[in-house]
C-alpha cells in the first residue's frame, strides 16, 4: 500500500492533475490486477449478505416506496443494454440502472444488517454492491468483471474510510461511497483514468451532506442516503463516458472538500490506496453483523447476553455503565446528546443507534432479532423503559485507542460493563470483538452467511428461490455475459401485497 498525503491547494498553486487523489484513485480502478481467492470468496459472501437483509426488508415502508419510484422508470432494452432488475420482482422486469441502484440499496440499507468497516471514518462498503450489480445488469457484463468492480468499490471505500474522518465535520459517510462506486463501476467497464477521474469528482460532489440524517429523531432518509449515492455514482459515470467534466480537483481545490467541508485549508490527510500490481484485498478486513444493529452495538449485544446469568434478577440492577470508545459513546451512547436514545416512541431508526436500549432488550430476551426487538410494544414495555434509563456509556481512552488500532489484532468496537446492584455489589465483563467478527468466538463463514439468508428469506422466498439464488450467488464469479439478473431474487406477489400501500408521487 502507498500512503498518499492530501491536503486542500490555493487557487494559484500548481497542481497537475496527476496528483489529485481523484486520479490516484482513478489509476487503482484502472489497475487489471487479479482478484485473489479470499477476496472472490468473500465477494460472494457479500453478495449473499446483501440479497439476505434485502429479502427481509422486502415489504418495508421505504422500501416499497423506492421500489415504487423505480417502477416507474421502466427500461426497454435495446442494443447491448438490458436494464436492471429489482429486489423481490422477476428478472424480466427491468428498469434503468440508476433507478435499480435506488431501489436495490434501499432494500439492501433499510434495516442497518450488512457489512462495516470502522476507522476514521464509519462505512458499510456492501452498499456498493447494488450500484456496480445494477450496471454490471445493464451492460450485460460478466461474473468475473463483477468482482473485479466490486473489489474496487470495497477498496477504494475503505481506504477513504481509513484515511479521512467525515464525521468530525458532520459530513454523512456516503460521502466516500460516492467515489468508491463510481470507480467501481469504473473498474467493471472497464475505462481509462481519465474517465473515472471525472466520474469521480462528479460522485463525490453530489454525495457531500450533513450528517443530520444520523442524529436525532432518524428518519427513513438513513436507508436511503447510501442509494442516493449509489444513483448519483451511475450518474456521474454515464455523464463522465459522454465526455462531459466534473468539479476539479475535488477534495483538494480552493473550495473544494478538504477546504470547506473537511478540515480546512491546513488539514492534510493520509490515504492509503494500493500501488499499481497490487490486490485490491480490502473486503477481507471488513465484517458483518450478526445482529440487525449498528455495528459499534455488535459486541454489547453479545455481551449483554453472557451476562444475563451472572446478573440474574434484572429488577436488582441500579446502574449499568459501559465503558467504550469515543465513537460509541457519542454516535450511539449517551454522549450523544440525544434525548431521543431514551424515547420509547422514538423511531427504529433512532433504537438501532441507541445502545442503551439495545442493551437493556438483549439483556431483558438473551436474544435480538432485527423485527420483533424494535417493535414499538416492545419499545414501550415499563420495565425495558425502566432498565434502559438506568444505562449509560461513558468513554475509555483505551476503548478509543483500539478502535484506531490499525494491528487487526488489537483493533476493537467492544466495550466494558460495569452493573451495580442495589445491594452495591457490582458484576463487571467486557467483550472486545462480536462473536461474529473475524475473531470473534463464532467467526462468519460461508456457512453462516448462508445460514443468514436462509433465515431471513424464510417466509419471503419460496424454498426453491432460494436454492436457486444461492446456487447462482456461489457461482457469480462464472456467470458469463448477460448472466447477472440470476443474482436478482423474485418473490410471490402475495408477498408484496403483504407490504405497505404506497400512494402515488410525481413519477
């Protein structure tokens, strides 16, 4: 890996082009490098993990309504373009792919369940998928060009991720999905650096937001920010392929990100971004969630859940507090700020980044389960309203300084809890990494992801979609030329009548 400083440029410094980090990237989409084993076998994994919490999202409010909006947006196939298919229709319903990539990352978002990547920046790098899978569709690309862009979309997020914090700015983290999908895309089709260096800065310049959407009251918006980006990737590659120019340099200008959004006009950065030759194997450092949650609450989960012995009778607890890193405690803990952590009423969005509540449920039922958990009866019970308020988060240095750890070994989103009874006696057990993490105590497989989408399709698909899926999904690197609708899934229509009736919009 090369570690590229990036930093804001005056309006009179000359800066050639061939340093803006929008060509760097540019220049590792463009790179033909091979995709190792492990990075293939993981892609499919993702593939798989993404169509699993998509399939369970299915007949959600926000996701019928992005499905409804992409349904109207029909794509009549002509020439070498195909369209792309939607989540839960037949694959013969196609639609233009940007409006898939809307519809698809919707689904695939809505219910906080896939992969992540925490640095310096929060990511959840499977949201590339369904914009490289929605063109890849549309082109009639192969399988084995599908994980090349893929592992470039993981890559390039990733990398961003690791190097430049969003959040210390309250700029919202698709922000680096933007550009990670417009390479993506990039890499599938394909094109030259000067292409991508433009689709790029496009991406970027329309992705930039506040971080509003994850504060507060959360709205629906949270599942559809990634799909926006995701579309507006589409967009700016297609612009880009018709030879038309973006913003430049985008992260470095005068008034471009670095300057304005981000740390200002002193603020230098450190990218790390492969050199050329070199893998693209950032997928493998990433990790699912077992649990549909905000992964920094993955781990408290767990340990909520060993503890429920050791504590027994809940009704004895006085206080809990965990101690945990920065990031938890003022994205998701009580450093928030966010009296709404604490509302029973409060929306599920707010619940799945309120870890107080998720620790008092998983505490309360020993398990957590990414429907009945967040049901509002099960919001507003007196006693979970009762153990919730008696928990807090507080920050621990060291919890911070492993979060930032770049030794995967030491790197750690846990936390310790520290429970006082009333008798003053306290129980104390802390849990570094999720049982699912790579190194945690049941690491995710191929198996497990499986596992995963069988029991979130349960109900949805129909036993032989989901064979057929998966078996398509485990081939996906051997899918030739206009294969790729077979990664799509159908559902009976009974199953979308079950969801919410939408009402009309402007399309």
């Amino acid at each position: 890996m090369k570690t590229h400083v990036v930093g804001a440029r005056g309006a009179t410094v000359d800066f050639p082009r061939s340093q803006h980090l929008a060509t760097k990237i540019a220049e590792v989409a463009a790179d033909p490098v091979e995709v190792t084993g492990d990075v293939t076998e993981m892609i499919v994994n993702r593939i798989i993990d993404n169509a699993a919490v998509a399939a369970a999202a299915l007949t959600r409010r926000p996701v019928a309504a992005a499905r409804a909006q992409a349904l109207a947006q029909p794509y009549r196939p002509r020439r070498s373009r195909a369209g792309s298919a939607v989540f839960g229709l037949p694959a013969d319903t196609v639609v233009s792919p940007e409006w898939a990539a809307w519809a698809n990352g919707v689904a695939v978002r809505e219910l906080d369940f896939h992969d992540t990547f925490l640095a310096a920046e929060y990511s959840h790098p499977g949201d590339n998928i369904p914009p490289i899978l929605a063109v890849a569709q549309h082109t009639g690309g192969d399988g084995a060009a599908l994980i090349r862009g893929l592992a470039t979309g993981y890559e390039v997020q990733i990398d961003l991720a690791r190097g430049i914090c969003l959040h210390e700015h309250k700029i919202d983290h698709v922000a680096h999905l933007g550009p990670s999908a417009a390479a993506g895309i990039g890499t599938l089709l394909g094109l030259d650096v000067p292409t991508i260096y433009q689709a790029i800065g496009q991406a970027l310049h329309t992705t930039t937001a506040t971080r509003q959407s994850r504060k507060g009251e959360i709205s629906s918006w949270k599942a559809y920010a990634p799909a926006f980006a995701g579309k507006m990737a589409v967009e700016a590659v297609d612009r880009a392929m018709r030879g038309e120019t973006a913003p430049a340099p985008i992260w470095e200008g005068a008034d471009g990100v670095i300057a304005w959004l981000l740390g200002g006009p002193d603020a230098e950065y450190q990218v790390p971004l492969p050199g050329p030759g070199e893998a693209k194997r950032a997928i493998v450092d990433s990790y699912t969630k077992e649990h549909s949650a905000e992964y920094q609450s993955q781990a408290p989960i767990d340990l909520a859940r060993r503890l429920r012995e050791r504590i027994g009778d809940l009704d004895q607890i006085a206080s809990i507090v965990l101690h945990t890193s920065h990031h938890t405690h003022v994205v998701i803990g009580s450093g928030s700020g966010d009296p709404q952590k604490f509302d029973p009423h409060a929306s599920r969005e707010t619940l799945d980044h309120s870890v107080p509540y998720i620790f008092a449920v998983a505490l309360q039922d020993g398990v957590w389960h990414h429907e009945r958990s967040y049901a509002p009866q099960r919001a507003q019970r007196p006693d979970t309203v009762e153990l919730w308020h008696k928990i807090s988060t507080v920050e621990d240095p060291e919890w911070t300084r492993r979060y930032h750890s770049t030794d995967p070994n030491e790197k750690a989103f846990g936390a310790r809890a520290v429970v006082t009874l009333k008798s003053g006696e306290t129980i104390t057990d802390e849990l570094a990494v999720a049982d699912a993490h790579p190194l945690g105590a049941r690491p995710f497989a191929r198996e497990q992801y499986i596992e995963k989408f069988r029991t979130l399709a349960d109900g949805v698909l129909d036993e032989a979609e989901q064979r057929r899926f998966l078996d398509a999904a485990q081939r996906a690197p051997q899918l030739a030329a206009g294969e790729l609708d077979q990664l799509n899934f159908t559902v009976a229509d009974r199953v979308l009548a079950g969801g919410p009736r939408i009402p009309e919009g402007l399309f």
